[in-house]
C-alpha cells in the first residue's frame, strides 16, 4: 500500500491529527503563514487552511473539523470533507502535522 493510500485508510478511519510542535505559525488578516524551521520551509495557508490549522493545532479529527467548518461556513459536510482531507494528506506529506 502507497504512502498516501495509508493516509486516506487511517484519516477515513478517524485517526486524531495533531500540528507538529516546530512548526511556527502566524496569521496576517486572511492568511495563515507556518514556518518548519526543520526543513526551512514556509506555507501559506488562505481562507479556511487558516481555521483548519488552528483546529489541528488542539488536535481533531477530520470529521471534527468538517463539522466545525461546516456549520462556521453553513455548508453540507459532504462538499466540506474531501477539502479537509486533501488539505491534511499534504500537510502529512511535507510534515506539518502527525497522527497522535
């Protein structure tokens, strides 16, 4: 099984993500900036990357975060989900976060 299939099964299977405690973050109005000083790389995140970063830095779910942006944004979890989740496959792929 690829590397990104074992992240699909584990986050569809309702794993808990964390942030990574290195990575540096910081919001400049809509936009979310994080910094691993590890790698010496800079992301930005916009829009709502922003509130799902914040969400990750407590530790969540996909399915809590779906459902908090959600009901934030009045939208059906189903549109919401697969944002959630191809946003956490890439933060898991360069490291920003981590399965708890």
């Amino acid at each position: 099984m690829q590397e990104n299939e074992l992240y699909i099964a584990r986050i569809a299977a309702g794993a808990r993500l964390r942030a990574r405690d290195h990575v540096v973050s910081a919001v400049h109005g809509d936009n979310t900036v994080l910094l691993d000083p590890y790698n010496e790389h800079y992301y930005s995140l916009t829009g709502s990357g922003g509130h799902i970063w914040a969400l990750l830095c407590d530790g969540t779910t996909v399915k809590e975060i779906t459902h908090t942006l959600a009901l934030s944004f009045e939208l059906p979890c189903t549109g919401v989900v697969d944002d959630v989740t191809q946003l956490c496959e890439r933060m898991l792929r360069a490291d920003l976060i981590v399965f708890e």
